[in-house]
C-alpha cells in the first residue's frame, strides 16, 4: 500500500496535522505505545496549552514565518477547536501569566484519539531512515512505509524518555537541509562558584526579575541543587547565549528606602532571612544595624536590583521541555511548511529553527503550523 501521506510523529503538531486532513489515506508513525506522550506531561499533567497573548515576540527565530502562521492559526481558534471537542481551558495565571491550562492532559490526548480515528497509526514504531524514489520509503524498525507525502513532526531532542530522538533533524540532513546549532531551551541553568550559594538555598524560591540579551521576566526564580531554575530562568535559558545576566531579587522596592533606624539588615529586607544570609555573605556585608552601614557597605547592597552572573551551563536535554535551533527556515515554505529542498516533504512544530517562551507558545506554534500545513495539503 503507498499512502497519500505518512506523518512521523504522534505529538502536538503531528496530530493536530492528523486531525484536519479528512479523506486522504493516511498513516501517523509514532515510536511510543501510544500517542501525546509528551502532551501528557506537559504542565504537571494540565497541559499548558496556548496564551491569552500570542505573537511572533515571544519566539526565538524567523519572525516571518511565525508571524505568519499564528494569524492563520491563532490562539483564539486553537481555543475554539478545543471547545468544539469538548477541552476547555482556563488561564491559570500561578506559573506564567495569561497560560492556558486544560483540567487534564488526557482530555487533549482522548480528544486527538477522537479526531484523528480514520488515521491508521503504527505505534510502537521507531524511524530509522527515510529514501526517496518518485515516492517516500520510510524504514522502520519493523517494516517499510510507502509514501507520496512525508510530514514530519516528530519534535526535538528533549524528554528522550519519551521517545525524543534526532530523526527530524536526520531526515532534513539527508534531503540536504542545515540543522542550526541544537541546545536544550526552557531548562535551568549550572553556577560557576562564585554563585554556589545558590545550592544552599535550593528548594526556595522568591518573586524575582531577570534580564538577559535585550529581554527581562518577572516570576519565580527557584534555587536548586545545580543551580537555579523557575519560569524566569527556563525563559532566560532561550535568549541566553554565553556571559552574564542579571536578577533584580528586589524588583517591587527600592532598598534604599529600607535600609534605616537600628534593626539588622535582614529584618528590614523583605526576603526570606535564609535568602538574606546567603545573599549578604556573597557580597561580603555584614548583618549589622541598618544606620552603622558606611557608603561602600550601601553600595554592595545595591547590587540586590542588578547582581550579574555567568551561568556555566544549563541542566541538559533529560531536565529541558524543548530544544533550541533546528530545521532552518530559511529553506522551508513559510506559508505550507514544505520544503524548499525536496518537494512533498515537510516539517512541522518544535523540529524548526523557532522557539517560543514558556507559556503555552510551542504548543500554540506546533497546532499552527500543523493547520497552515494541513490548509495547503
């Protein structure tokens, strides 16, 4: 049998592609026992789905092409696809503002078993490679696939427990495609010793602001045993590159307005006193009276609004929720997703060179360049 089109990959853009091509003879190739597997745990098992605000600015890559498929897909018609199949989502505005949570993972993933029943689905089957002979072969593990069309949408290297792998970026190399450079994104950063205070104060976390490159998050920063994470260093780990960023760890007061009468520095400071400890000793002040400070003691202080530091790296692919880089774009038909390189073939979701913020933006860029896909199919 040579199907119409074979899709590889049973995550959020390989499904929502699924879901909107109707009678077409299709396969989805998925190397899980089942599909979503990473839409299930995405959110703690809420899914965070799309945002109350979306636009190309909360993506790292080609404006162009994710401008262009957010207004053919956006959020507000992802919202009511979900509600036309029973998923409604609520903002929860606890870890990211304006993020779309659904009550349960599963209900996404039953809706997609729904909606994508007249696709014949090879689960349990892993990719291998991929030829091209006037038609697709796609070779498995366990038998060759034939193909007119070829979607992949199989996502990027992150939660390799789950089934992540390089074929995406395997299959564009071999049809001539560049892959940028690959890194974990939306993942927590390692310290250099200078900031190893950090590891003792893991598990706590503060209401902080950061600034990296030309972008600044407010949220909670955790401190971990590596180093630190929370949603404003996941979203600092996209934009940083090398050097160093900052933290305002005071970002709502100003500490010169705090610092007087007679009580200790720490009771005046409105942090935990674990925080202030740590946090004076890397600094070098003394927890002393507020009014026997002297001018350099104040100064020190003041690096509370902007204490700059180098992360020495990131927690890897096992801790990321996505990989940054990818399928360049600049060899992709921005409007059909198709490639430039080898017609009939294409790429969808987090496998390109676009990444968005933490907040539901990658599902929201996965659904809407899967149905930008799917309208020109």
């Amino acid at each position: 049998m040579v199907y119409d089109i074979a899709i590889v990959g049973a995550g959020a853009s390989g499904l929502m592609f699924a879901s909107q091509i109707k009678n077409r003879n299709i396969c989805l190739i998925e190397s899980n026992s089942k599909i979503g597997q990473k839409i299930k745990v995405s959110g703690g098992a809420k899914c965070n789905i799309t945002n109350e605000k979306v636009s190309s600015d909360n993506y790292l890559g080609d404006r162009k092409l994710s401008s262009f498929v957010l207004k053919e897909f956006s959020n507000k018609d992802l919202l009511n696809f979900l509600n036309n199949n029973g998923v409604y989502p609520k903002i929860n505005p606890k870890i990211v503002k304006g993020t779309y949570f659904c009550q349960s993972s599963q209900d996404v993933i039953d809706m997609f078993s729904k909606t994508t029943s007249h696709v014949k689905k090879f689960l349990n089957t892993k990719v291998v490679d991929v030829d091209f002979n006037e038609i697709f072969i796609i070779k498995t593990d366990s038998q060759n696939i034939k193909a007119k069309k070829l979607v992949v949408a199989s996502g990027g290297l992150s939660y390799e427990g789950l089934g992540a792998s390089s074929i995406a970026f395997d299959i564009a190399k071999k049809f001539g495609h560049t892959v940028t450079k690959l890194n974990p994104a939306l993942v927590g950063f390692t310290v250099q010793k200078e900031q190893f205070w950090f590891k003792k104060l893991s598990g706590l976390s503060i209401m902080a602001k950061a600034k990296v490159e030309n972008k600044s998050f407010y949220g909670s920063l955790l401190f971990a045993h590596k180093g630190c994470s929370g949603p404003i260093i996941l979203n600092s780990s996209l934009y940083w590159k090398k050097g160093k960023m900052s933290f305002d760890f005071l970002p709502n007061k100003k500490i010169k307005k705090l610092l007087t009468g007679n009580a200790l520095i720490s009771s005046r400071i409105p942090l935990p006193k674990r925080f202030m400890q740590e946090f004076l000793n890397s600094i070098k002040v003394e927890d002393k009276p507020c009014n026997k400070l002297n001018i350099e003691e104040l100064k020190s202080l003041e690096t509370i609004h902007n204490y700059e530091f180098s992360p020495a790296g990131n927690f890897g692919y096992t801790k990321a929720e996505v990989t940054k880089g990818g399928i360049s774009t600049d060899e992709i038909d921005f409007q059909s997703m198709e490639s430039l390189k080898q017609k009939d073939l294409y790429f969808l979701g987090e496998c390109l060179d676009v990444t968005g913020e933490l907040g539901g933006y990658n599902f929201q860029f996965a659904f809407s360049s899967a149905v930008s896909c799917a309208n020109r199919i």
